[in-house]
C-alpha cells in the first residue's frame, strides 16, 4: 500500500469515529428518557449489546483477516448496538439481544464486506431477524411500575419465571390500537394506562428526546434533512389523508404517529445511515418518503405494530433504483 493510500486510509478511519461519536453523543437524551420511563431495561440492553458487538465484530474481522484494532475504533459496531439496545423491549432475555446483535452485524455487515458495503441497515436487519423468529418475547414490554433494577435484571436473565405477571407487561399503544375495535381514541387515551397526551405514555418524551438528538446531528452536519424529513413529511401527510377522527375504526392522527412509537428514532438515526442508504438529495427524498408511508401501512393494516425496521429494509432494496431514477432524471435533456 502507498503512503497516499495510508493516509487516505487514516483519515477516513478518523472521519468515521468522529461521526459515530457524534451519533452516540445524539443518542443521550433519548436514552435518558427511555431510563426515566423505563429503567434500567435499557441500560442492560445496551451493556449486552455492546459487549456483544465488540466481541462479535472482533470475530468476524479476523475471520475476514483485517486488523481487528482499527476495525474496532471506528465506533460502527456500538453505533449498531445502541440501536438495537433502543429498539428491543426492556430486558428482553439476554439470549435475545446477544441474537439480534451478532446477526445484525454477522449477516448485515460482515457478510458483504464489512464497512461501507453493506446494502442493508445491520441494526435493523438484526431487530427484523429476532422480531420474526421471536415475536413472544418481542412484545413484552414492561409497565412503567415495574421498571426496577432487580426486576429488569430477573427478566433479562430468565429468573422471573416462564411468563411475566400481567402486573409486568404492558402493550403498547400501537398495539392498542392496532387491535382496538369498540373503544373511541377518546376513551382510549382516557382509559389506558399504553396512552399519553398526545401518543404512547412517556414515549412522546422519548421521541422528543431523539429529536433533540437528531438536531444536534444536522446542526454539526453529520446526516442531512432529506430522509428525514421526507420521511416525516409523507408520515404526517398519510396519516392526515387516512385519519377519521376519534371513532372506533380511527388509525390515529398524525400527531400520534410522529410521537409513537421508534418514528423519531427511525427518522434521525435509521434511515440517515449513510451506507445502505441513497447519497444524492433526490433519493434520499424519496427513499425518506418511501419509509414513512411504509411505516404507517404497516402500523395500519399488517401484522406488526410498529414498521419501521420492514420499512427501512424494504426501502433499503430499492436504493439501486432510486440511485439510476434520480441519475437518469438530472442528464435528462430539457
């Protein structure tokens, strides 16, 4: 390798782990939110993780005869696994996340080359992977009372017994609604302990709370505006075209889909990944709107309450097309 070549090399190792400490540092009020609503369950998600990816990432690399070192230190495998510590139910069993996390990175990283091949996001292929394979302990989410450190620890480690008391599990207020057939969204939010001012209970603070984090990251330049607030835009803008009030059959207002749900999580921190995602402008627009009427059908009429990770991967697919879409259309003659 050239001396030109080492220092290209350099710099954009030292690129990489400035933007994935960006992104972690974005991930703070978020987390801190999902600790003040939820507990500790996070937090052990994210130890889990962690240590799972870097040992996994370890693997792989020298599997694939790279220097394990500067692999490491670019920060890409505990940016994967913050996402997916965020994503997963609170203490979901430790098998879970150890799962989710090796395969999101095994099967969406490694397996195409490592960083900067990959087509799919590894953190969602790996939520995706668990989420079908495992959908009973993917939708024990916990109360917001029970959220204690001996409690989370108990159920992350398989010593609470086969199945959580109905005192510990809570759906959410997407699944709520989802299945929801007789109850008005007034007397929803009016009734149910799932349901807040505006969306789920607490997690509207969460949302913003990745918000915030999403500002900091277009304010240093580290993703742009285009997926998210495409994805944004056509989110709000379906759910306003499908909405019909507060009757029984009501998919929810626009309002409750942005603060529901992994919506503001997805927009800042997903579907910005810049890898598996499109780099001109006009696909990044289109492929944030793709997501965000994806994520509403899937809420709406699928079997999963929550689309984003199906979204972001589905979209993920069309990247080439977007990529010769957008291409074909700027040397088009006028």
């Amino acid at each position: 390798m050239q001396p030109l070549e080492v220092a290209d090399n350099v710099l954009a190792l030292e690129r990489t782990r400035r933007a994935m400490g960006q992104v972690l540092l974005a991930t703070l009020p978020g987390l801190l939110a999902l600790f003040w609503l939820q507990g500790w369950g996070t937090l052990i998600n994210l130890l889990l993780a962690a240590s799972t990816a870097l040992a996994s990432e370890a693997l792989f690399v020298r599997l694939r005869g790279q220097p394990v070192v500067s692999t490491l230190s670019d920060g890409s495998a505990l940016v994967t696994a913050t996402l997916l510590a965020i994503a997963l139910p609170p203490s979901a069993p430790w098998w879970l996340t150890l799962i989710a996390t090796a395969a999101g990175l095994g099967l969406g990283k490694h397996l195409y080359g490592g960083v900067g091949r990959n087509p799919f996001n590894p953190a969602m292929l790996g939520y995706a992977l668990v989420l079908v394979s495992f959908p009973l302990p993917m939708t024990h989410w916990p109360a917001l009372q029970a959220a204690d450190l001996v409690g989370n620890l108990q159920h992350a480690f398989g010593l609470a017994g086969a199945n959580p008391p109905d005192a510990w599990a809570q759906a959410t207020a997407l699944d709520v609604l989802r299945i929801n057939k007789s109850l008005t969204i007034d007397e929803l939010f009016a009734s149910h302990p799932a349901f807040g001012r505006f969306g789920g209970h607490g997690v509207e603070w969460v949302n913003l709370g990745f918000v915030l984090g999403g500002l900091f990251l277009l304010q240093q330049r580290v993703i742009s505006w285009h997926a998210p607030g495409a994805m944004l835009g056509s989110l709000f803008v379906i759910s306003l075209l499908c909405w019909n009030g507060s009757g029984s059959d009501s998919h929810g207002s626009p309002l409750f889909h942005l603060l529901s749900g992994a919506t503001m999580l997805g927009a800042f921190f997903i579907v910005t990944e810049p890898v598996s995602g499109p780099k001109s402008a006009k696909a990044r627009l289109l492929f944030g709107a793709g997501v965000g009427v994806l994520v509403y059908l899937i809420r709406t009429w699928g079997n999963y309450p929550d689309g984003v990770a199906f979204a972001v991967l589905l979209m993920n697919l069309g990247v080439p097309a977007l990529e010769r879409l957008t291409t074909r259309n700027a040397q088009a003659p006028t």
